[in-house]
C-alpha cells in the first residue's frame, strides 16, 4: 500500500490506497511534492538513465468531487479511468486541468487547484501525473447527460490503474485536511443551505458523524456564516433557518496565490 506525508490525515479503511509496490516522497513545497510509485525495493544499486531512454511521459489529470445530498462523489470514466489527458504543446497545465473539466464534464468547476506531482516506471519509460482537486456545486451538475464523465460513491470507487487511485486517494485526504484550516467545503453547496446540510457535507467528506450541538456551535462562532433571514421546511419538521457562505473571508483564497485565479496561469511561468 502506498505511503502518504506523515502530516496527512489517516484515510479511513474503506478509502484507503490499494496501488501495489511502495511510495516515497521528496518534499518540494505544498505544491510541487512527487510521489514515486515502483516496485518493491531490491539490493540492487541504481544506475544512471540510458542516453537512448525515452523521454518521460506527461499528462494531467483532475479529480473531481461533489456532494449529493448523502455521500461524496467522484467523477470517473465508464471504463474506470480519472479524467486525464496531456497538455498540448502551448498549453500550460492550468489550461490543461480546465480544458479537461469541460471536456469531461462540459461544465467548469466550481474549484480547482494542483495537488502533486506523482511519477513511476511504467515498463521501459518514466510517466508523470500532474493531479488536480476540482469541486462542484450541487447546481453545476444537475445536468450532465451526454458527458464522458459518471459519478460514483468515493468509497467505492476502484479505478483500473493504480497510480490513479493512490492519486484520487490523496485527494481525498488532502480535501479532509483542508477541512480544518479552510471553508473549501462551501465549494460543494449550493448559495443558501442549512445547518444540517452543511454539517452532512462535513460528515460524508470526513465519513463519520460529528456531534450536532458542537458542530453548529463553531460554525456560527467562526464568523464564516451569514444568516438570510430566510428558512426552509425539510420534509416534516419545522421549517430550518439558511445560511450563506461569508465572501468576506474567503479563505480558500489562501490556498492558491491571486495570479492563479484565472484559467490558463501557470506557476512556472509567473515565477520567471
């Protein structure tokens, strides 16, 4: 089973990696960490690359979830794959997660951001994965018939190449993480939602329960919801008060520098 950062999450049983071989990791910043996927180690010494081995591959590929109402969900192709492709010889790799969102999904996520760099001996040449966590609100994809995409529980997600499932696996661990110290959930509700709606979103990403009394009491202390003066009847109860996201603070924001806001800016390129 592969290994994760020491400081990521504990994934529970049901989601956790099932790639063959082990994992290492260099740390290279939150952003740019690869994860080397290979076979068992051997005691064997390593020799230097041959001048005549191929150039590695390189492709992108975006994970992506939502929430639908009672558990987390994550888009697959019919045949078990990420949606993923290369980027083209212009095209940053900011353009290239975007273009394949909408490719895929003929929609644009409601958030997008890189995750790491994964790469592994794939026979006799060297494959490159660049991830990215996209997330869509529940109004994004009401509608998606005709899309090369498919949604499926997270937990019971199983993709035929392994690299890809330690790849969505992470993802999910890194949106846990991100739970604790950002408001990225809201990315997965609609504008005004419930209480209960919010603390059920929490719930199907962490996939445990939390104690309602607590939940609501730090998310109101937060200062990261604003009331509507509006409610919602749900099913036979009384009718529950909405709330909205606070734009004001919008700490997501953190996650990603300003210049990455828009589609197609690429790291490298701001960096020169």
């Amino acid at each position: 089973m592969a290994s994760l950062p020491g400081n990521a999450p504990v994934v529970p049983d049901t989601c956790r990696a099932r790639a063959t071989g082990t994992a290492s990791t260099q740390h290279k910043g939150p952003e740019s960490t690869m994860i080397h996927l290979s076979a068992p180690s051997s005691n064997a010494q390593a020799r230097p690359p041959s001048p005549d081995a191929a150039s590695p591959s390189l492709s992108v590929c975006v994970v992506l979830f939502r929430w639908a109402g009672d558990e987390l969900q994550t888009a697959i192709t019919r045949d078990a794959h990420l949606p993923c492709d290369a980027p083209a010889a212009d095209e940053t790799l900011d353009a290239t997660s975007w273009r394949i969102v909408r490719e895929f999904g003929h929609v644009d996520a409601q958030y997008l951001e890189q995750l790491y760099t994964f790469s592994r001996q794939h026979r006799d040449r060297r494959e490159i994965i660049i991830s990215y966590l996209g997330l869509f609100a529940p109004e994004t994809t009401g509608d998606m018939a005709g899309t090369r995409i498919e949604w499926s529980a997270v937990c019971d997600t199983r993709l035929e190449d392994d690299i890809e499932q330690v790849v969505l696996e992470y993802a999910l661990v890194r949106l846990r993480a991100k739970l604790g110290y950002t408001n990225i959930a809201f990315h997965l509700l609609p504008p005004t939602f419930t209480l209960s709606e919010l603390q059920q979103t929490y719930e199907s990403i962490l996939g445990h329960s939390v104690d309602k009394r607590n939940f609501r009491r730090r998310m109101i202390a937060s200062g990261i919801l604003t009331g509507t003066n509006e409610k919602r009847r749900e099913g036979s109860h009384r009718p529950a008060a909405l709330y909205r996201f606070a734009s004001r603070d919008d700490q997501s924001a953190y996650l990603t520098p300003p210049w990455a806001s828009e589609h197609g800016a690429d790291a490298s390129d701001q960096g020169a």
